[in-house]
C-alpha cells in the first residue's frame, strides 16, 4: 500500500476512534490500528492519545492505563486524556492526582483541562479538604481567571456544601456565562436555599443571560420543594414567551411542579400534550394523584401505562398507584396490585414492601402485612417503624413494642421515627417501664433534642401519670412545636387538670402558634371531664374562627359535656348538625346514657331508636333502655327489653385490665378465669386489699400515741 493511502487509512481510523463507545468495538478498531499503523505512526502521540481516549469514554479504564504506560512518547494531551477518564469514575478518581505528580516529574506544566478534571474528581469523591488544596495549586500555577477552571470550582464548592466560597468564587467570575449561573443555582438548591437560588435566577434574568433547559428545570424543582405555585406559573410563562424548545427533563419538571402544588388538572393538560412519556413522566403524574388523594384517577392513569408495551412500570410506579388507592378495601386495589407486584418480581424490595404494608394497616389486615414484612429479607429501618406504627395505629400496641425490640436486636440504627412509634405505644398502653428504657435509647443515641420525639416522650409520661416527668422533658425543649406543646396539653387534659390545660392553651395563643384539632380535643376534653360548659361552648365556637373543622371526637367530647350537664336538648342538636355517620351510634349511646340519669324518657326512647336503627344487636344500649324503663318506672318495658336481651342473647362486651411483669404485659376481664397465672394474681390482689384496711384499733393506738407526743 501507498504511504499515501496508508496514511489516509490511519488518519480515518482515528476519526472513527472519537464516536466509538461500545468496548468491544473499541478492542477491534485498536487492533485493526496497530497491524495498519506505520513505525512512524505508532511513535506519534496522537495516534495513542486518541485511542487512550476512546477506551477512557467505554469505561476501560484499564486498557486506557496499558495504552497510557506503552506509549514511547507522552503529551500533556496524553495526561490530560488518561486524568480526565479517571475523573469519571469514582474508584479511580484518586489515581488523577497521582498522574498530575508524574506529570511534574517529566517537567510538564499542567492546563486548565488538567485542573478542569481534577476538580471533576473532587467532585466524585466529594472530598472538600482535597478541593481547597486543589484550589491552592489553581492559584499557584496561575489558572484562577480561566472561566472553564472558575466554573468547575464553583460547582465543586456547591456540591460539598460550602456556598461561601461558590458565592466568592462566583462573583469573581467576571463574564458570568449561563454555565456559572446554573453552577451557583443549582448548589443553593441541592443545599436548601431555594429562595436564595430562585433570587439568583431573577438575576440571571436581569443580567441578560438567557436561561437554558436545564436552568428552567433547576429552578421549577426549587418552586415544587417550595410548593410555590404562583411563582412556577411565572416561570412556566417565561419558558413559553422564551421559545425555548422544551426538552423532556423540563416538560417533566414542569408536571412535577403542577402536582406538588395540588394543580393536578393542569399537570394533566402538561401530560396530555407530551409526545414521548418516559416513564418518570408517568410515575410523576401518578404520584401527583397520589398526593392529592385521588386514587381513582391514579388507578385509571395506571391501567393506562399497563396497556402500553414500554416503558414497564418500575417500583417507584407500584409503590406510587399502591399509596393512591390504600385507603379503597384492599380487595379493590390493594391485593390485584400486590399480585402485580409478585410477577413484576419487586415483592422483595423494601421500597414497595413499605407501601404494601402501609396499604394493608389502613385496612386493618395485620395478617397479610405481616406476611409481606417476613418474606423481605433484606429490611431497613423504613419497614421496621412502618409495622411499629401500624400495629400501634391498630391498638396492638404490645406487637408494637415487640417489633421495636427486634429491631433494635438484629442491630438496626434507630431512627427518631421509630423511637416516637415506640414511645407513643408505651403511652397507650401506660406502661412506664418500658416507656422509660426507651427514654434511655433516646438519650444514648441522642435523639432528645429531636422535635417529634420530645413530643412523644411527653405524652408517654404524661399518660403514665408522671406530670413532673413531663413538664421537666418539656421544659427543656428550646422552641417547642406544636405536636409538644400538644402532647403537654393532653396531659393535662388527661387528668382532668381543666384550668391548668385552659393556662396552657393560652401560653401557647402567645407563642403565636395555630392551635389544630389536637389542641382542641384536648381542651373540649378537659372541660368534659370537669364540667366547664360554658367554657366548653366557647372554644367550640373558637374552632371555626380558627378555621379547624371538628372531627368525630370533638362531636363525641361537646355532646357528652351537654349532656353530663342535663342540657341535653342542646346535646340532640350537635348530633343532627354532626356530619360524620359512622359515629352517631356513640353519640345517641351517649344522650341515651343522660336521659338515664336526668329521667327525660321521651328523648331517651328517641335516642335509643336511633342507635338500633343502626346496630339492633348493641347489647348497652338494650341495658341502657331497660334502665331508663325502670327509672320511669315502666316494668313491663323493663320485662320487655330483658326478654329481647335473654333471646337474641346480647352482652355488654366485659371490661379489660392488665398488668406490666418484667417483659410481658398480662391482660385480664371481668370474670375470666383462663389465665395461666390468674390464681397467683388474685392471691397477691387480696394481700394488697389486706394492707389498704386498716384495723379500727392500730387507728386507735396511733390516736393515742400521737396525744401522747
């Protein structure tokens, strides 16, 4: 051949040597080089150079580096193409700054590339102290004013964190191109300061710099962390009136932004018109239903995908439509998605196991959430506080306290949510020793200056009767939020202590925080328990001035306030005006409860017509109504109503008590005779009755002793 047509033969092959990424093209087109290469070829840097390059863009960094150490003849450009494939990759990010020595040893002067790529391997290993030498040696070889080298400093401080010097760097950049501008946003977004960076973005604008895609998708991100809709609508009308061409990270960013900001029509509208839906897009707008509680459109917007051959639902979608429609009966959604789940072969991820666990204790089916958490071999911390929570959410707080045990044995880090499940299961059950263990895991792993759990450890003191425990925990708290100040008012609340929880609600109107539907509950209960009427009336007009709407328990709390008070007319009314239907049986038991004792038989009829137009089997309220038979002095009402009860053989459901031994929590009922121990419990039951009565005479020589005195 030639050496003219070999030379055109070298000079192609190393044109095609810069589009190549497949690895196993790379292999050949390097060998097919080496039998056509000339000697004089083979000692020019640039043939090598290029080849280095190529096995660098496939992730052979291997081959890159024998390609590198055979060279006859290295360049900067050599150094430069090896340092910049390290940069890449994170496990050999730290062999770059090894090479930048060698460099120094063969007297070669690094560039700006060379410093371009070292910082790009800072930036992998996000190693800040590493960045701030690397930054020394920028301004010890003179590259500070090169805008490549500014840029990859800017974005190197931003990712690690430290925005005082991106900020000194940024406002030495003296043409500030659209590069920089995205560098200094994006780390104030990536670091919390989304105003900070929607106020650079306004500047950007003012400067004259055009915003690109990406730039528009950085800051509507910041718009939907922030829920800012107004200010996405005006980004959204600055990317229209801009032409730019939207791309589909910005198409997306832009249905986000509608979803998290619970304009999910619009978001539709944005969905409707894209033309190529990744599946971020559909995980995006199905989430977006989630969030905003429509479960039905999230369902319909997933049979759609399934019908479509790509993309495929991932995990993220399950985990997305499972949560949407979680609070349907699982025979609805739940459990033909669970099914999915199986054959789609994500049933052993922790991801979609938690949503499936979830999905099944907002059905109240503990059995089948707790088939799902055994067969995930693999559990985080996630699914372990999701069955504490939900066995707890159940009332099957002892599971609750079990599962935390477990966790905490197989050597799972604690988290603040899971100690404030446990925590809050200690409460309901009122056991303070092991509410007070817990309190220690908290001290140890310095969970106590945690909001949520300070909260949580209030309200376990306080419903276990330890008020001074409480107050001291909270008092501790530098700016409490609400949830504690809620749970000191609970407290309160739940020993009956009306003028110090109406002393504490005060305290916290001052505080200048919004009192919710807990504050409330907690104060109507208060005056319940102590008969404040009139003060009960008041904050229950107050709800509605600050704009909380009563729920089922307020319902329940104001009606049997009325009515203990004999204002049981006033009591009949809120149950007419309460719009919740599952709870009017326990709010006619509870007038039915009044008529009985004030005598009103007329409206005590009613009120029990009322409760067996909705269960007629409620055994309480048969006893209830023969009693107020009896109270008017209608024995054969009386004869009637126990007939009723002794054919359909109706019950009052037996009362429940139980006591905390060491690791195990005993429950008793009235009149129940199984328990393994009952015969050991109702022996030491006698020995403290014994010590509660005194003897007339050891009272009488303790008179006498005492005149003596």
């Amino acid at each position: 051949m030639p050496p003219s047509h070999e030379a055109s033969a070298i000079a192609t092959l190393v044109q095609i040597c810069t589009s190549v990424i497949s690895l196993k093209r790379a292999r050949q087109l390097h060998a097919l080089i080496l039998t056509t290469a000339t000697s004089f070829d083979v000692q020019s840097p640039y043939l090598h150079n290029n080849v280095l390059s190529m096995y660098g863009r496939c992730g052979a960094l291997r081959d890159a580096r024998r390609v590198f150490d055979r060279m006859p003849k290295r360049s900067l450009v050599s150094y430069n193409a090896l340092i910049a494939a390290y940069s890449r990759d994170p496990n050999y990010a730290n062999l770059g700054f090894r090479l930048m020595t060698q460099m120094e040893f063969e007297c070669m002067r690094p560039n700006g590339s060379t410093f371009t790529s070292l910082i790009q391997s800072v930036l992998s290993l996000e190693n800040r102290l590493m960045g701030s030498m690397l930054h020394t040696q920028v301004m010890k070889f003179g590259f500070l004013d090169d805008i490549c080298v500014q840029t990859s400093l800017l974005g190197m401080y931003s990712n690690c964190g430290d925005l005082v010097y991106a900020t000194k760097i940024f406002s030495c950049i003296g043409d500030k191109d659209a590069v920089a501008w995205n560098s200094i946003i994006l780390g104030n977004l990536k670091n919390s300061k989304i105003r900070e960076g929607l106020y650079l973005f306004n500047d950007m604008v003012r400067s004259g710099v055009t915003p690109t895609q990406f730039t528009y998708s950085m800051v509507l991100n910041g718009c939907s962390r922030m829920g800012d809709y107004s200010c996405g609508k005006l980004i959204h009308a600055r990317v229209i009136i801009s032409n730019i061409a939207a791309d589909l990270p910005l198409q997306n960013a832009l249905l986000d932004m509608y979803c998290n900001c619970s304009d999910t029509i619009t978001a539709f509208n944005v969905f409707s018109r894209l033309e190529n839906r990744d599946l971020v897009s559909w995980n995006s707008m199905i989430a977006g239903y989630m969030e905003n509680g429509d479960g039905e459109s999230a369902m319909g917007l997933f049979v759609q995908l399934r019908k479509m051959s790509i993309p495929e639902p991932d995990e993220y979608t399950f985990a997305a439509v499972i949560s949407a429609t979680c609070s349907f009966p699982a025979a609805y959604y739940g459990k033909p998605l669970h099914a999915l789940v199986i054959i789609a072969g994500f049933d052993w991820g922790v991801f979609v196991g938690t949503t499936l666990l979830s999905m099944y204790f907002k059905n109240s089916d503990a059995e089948s959430a707790t088939k799902v958490f055994q067969f995930i071999s693999e559990r985080d911390i996630v699914l372990w506080t999701e069955m504490i929570m939900g066995h707890s959410r159940m009332g099957d707080e002892e599971s609750a306290i079990k599962f935390f045990c477990e966790m905490c044995l197989e050597g799972h880090k604690i988290d603040s949510f899971a100690l404030s499940g446990a925590l809050s299961a200690c409460a309901d059950l009122a056991i303070s020793k092991q509410g007070e263990m817990i309190h220690s895991q908290v001290v140890k792993t310095g969970y106590e200056v945690e909001m949520s759990v300070c909260g949580s450890l209030v309200d376990m003191y306080a419903k276990n009767g330890d008020l001074q425990a409480a107050q001291s925990i909270f008092s501790y708290v530098s700016d409490p939020d609400l949830k504690c100040w809620n749970a000191m008012l609970g407290g309160y609340s739940h020993h009956g202590m009306a003028e110090e929880a109406l002393n504490f609600f005060e305290a916290i109107l001052n505080h200048r925080l919004r009192p919710d539907q807990v504050t409330f509950l907690s104060l109507l209960s208060a005056c319940n328990h102590s008969g404040l009427v009139e003060r009960g009336k008041l904050l229950w007009n107050n709800m509605e001035e600050n704009g909380v709407t009563p729920g089922p328990k307020h319902y329940s709390c104001m009606v049997s306030l009325l009515s203990r008070a004999g204002l049981l007319d006033e009591a009949e009314k809120i149950i007419i005006e309460s719009p919740y239907r599952e709870c009017q049986l326990e709010l006619w038991r509870n007038l039915l409860s009044s008529c009985v004792i004030n005598k009103n038989f007329k409206l005590g009829v009613h009120a029990a017509e009322q409760v067996l137009r909705l269960d007629s089997e409620d055994g309480a309220t048969h006893i209830l109504l023969s009693n107020l038979y009896a109270a008017a002095g209608r024995w054969d009402g009386v004869a009637e109503m126990r007939r009723k009860m002794r054919g359909s053989m109706l019950d009052k459901d037996p009362g429940l008590s139980w006591i905390e031994a060491k690791n195990d929590i005993h429950v008793f009922s009235s009149g129940d005779q199984s328990h393994s121990e009952v015969n050991e419990a109702q022996t030491e039951l006698h020995r403290l009755q014994g010590n509660m009565q005194k003897p007339v005479t050891d009272e009488f020589d303790a008179c006498v002793y005492l005149h003596k005195m």
